[in-house]
C-alpha cells in the first residue's frame, strides 16, 4: 500500500468516530452564538432605552384628549440636554416635590416582579411612570405667561395663544379656570396640561418648594409618538403655529413688555 492510500483509507476511517464529537461541537457553538446575540440584544436595548429613547404609559386624564389614560408613549431622551426644549413640547419630568401623592409600592410575586425589571431594561416596561408626569411646556426660562385676556386666551410675552389641543367643559370659555400671572426662573419651564380644567399643573402647585416651576434638569425626554393601543398611534407635534409668533423674552422686553 503506497503512502498516499494510507492517507485516503485513514481520513476515511476517522470521520465515523468523530462525527458524534463534531455535531455537539457544532450544538454547543450554536447555542452560544444564540447566547451572544441575546445578550447583545438586551445590551443595545439597555443602551438605547438610557440614553435615546424609553416608553412610559399614561397614569391621568390631566392631557386629554391628546392622550388617554393607558396610553403607551416613546420619549425622546436627547431632549433636553441635546436638543433644547421649544414652547408647545409635551415633556415627561419626574416629581419636582409634592407634585404627587406618596405611593405604596406595587405589589409582585417574584416571577413577575423579575419579568418586569427585565423588560424595563429594553423599555418595554415603565415601572417608574407613577413618579413622573407629562404636561406641555408653555413657557420657557424668562418667558411672562398669564391668563386669561378679554377672550380667555393664555398669552406668552404678550401674545396670545390659539390653542387647539386644549380641552375645556362645555360652557366655559377661557383657557384657565384661574387667572395666574408669572415670569419663568431661569433653569425652569411653566408647563400645563391640555385638559385645561383637570389638570395639577404649574398653575396649582405654587405652595411645593419648586413654587410651580419645573427645572429643566427634572425633564425626562419629550414624547414624540404615541406607540400603543394600536387605534391611538399618532405623532406629538409642538404646535409651531401657535408659538411661532412668541418672541423671546428679550425681545419682549426691548418691546416694552414685562
């Protein structure tokens, strides 16, 4: 037998022993590819979910009829420390201080309580929505808001505000139930809700250490979309037509307002 018929008759022989080793070699690198890509997955989740977007759903009725309770909303997290806040965004910010009523924690059983803190870090879950709100930014650092003018209108540096979005009972007229007038702390936004006559929003929270006003620091993201039920899907717009004539608050003033 010459030295190259040694060689075919060995290779055929060895494959039948190690074809058993090879195919759980093969299983084995399977499941840890499968193991990688999980991982991977929930990494790139955790990390979208910190630092770009996450999901909170609606806990009140203080913004109907843009949102319901229940509602399911994507937030943009670059907003605000990237891309600066306009007038007319709906923000999500956590409690400025006595904003909302203590809580008792939600009781699970460890089953559930495990699923939910995983899915909570790809944002699918939002655990903490109870110790955030969402209302609409209406007023900016600087920014003199009041209301209400002869026709019930909520003015922003002197300019009053067409606002389709809002939400009053039948029979009233006016923008606010209460009249208020301020001018916004630097670092801090004046937001309210668009269900204008339901809603514990900057107007009502004057005696809480923040007087009100909502930093800058305590905003979340700005909601952007609407992503469940399915029937509610639609985009948050910012409504620049109804801020586009405000000007800034130095321009108010060189124009002799407040």
């Amino acid at each position: 037998m010459t030295e190259e018929d040694t060689v075919l008759v060995s290779t055929e022989d060895q494959p039948v022993e190690q074809r058993p080793r090879r195919r759980n070699r093969g299983a084995l690198l399977f499941v840890r590819d499968l193991l990688i890509i999980f991982l991977a997955a929930i990494l790139i989740s955790f990390l979208v979910k910190t630092f770009l977007i996450r999901s909170f759903f609606i806990p009140s009725e203080s913004m109907r009829e843009t949102l319901q309770v229940h509602d399911r909303i994507i937030v943009n997290e670059l907003v605000p420390d990237l891309v600066p806040i306009e007038r007319g965004d709906v923000v999500v910010f956590k409690d400025p201080g006595g904003w909302l009523m203590p809580t008792p924690p939600i009781e699970q059983n460890p089953v559930a309580a495990g699923v939910d803190w995983l899915l909570s870090l790809v944002g699918l879950s939002a655990p903490d929505s109870n110790d955030h709100l969402i209302k609409r930014v209406i007023g900016l650092p600087g920014d003199h808001v009041a209301c209400c003018n002869a026709l019930g209108q909520v003015s922003v540096n002197d300019v009053p505000l067409d606002e389709p979005y809002i939400v009053i009972p039948e029979g009233e007229t006016r923008a606010s139930k209460d009249d208020f007038e301020t001018t916004v702390p630097a670092g801090s936004l004046w937001v309210m809700g668009d269900n204008r006559y339901n809603s514990k929003d900057s107007r009502y929270n004057g005696a809480t250490p923040g007087k009100g006003y909502v930093p800058i620091d305590n905003v979340v993201g700005r909601a952007f979309v609407v992503s469940w039920p399915v029937e509610h899907w639609a985009w948050l717009g910012d409504y620049p037509e109804v801020f586009g004539g405000v000007p800034d608050p130095a321009s108010a003033r060189s124009d002799g307002g407040e």
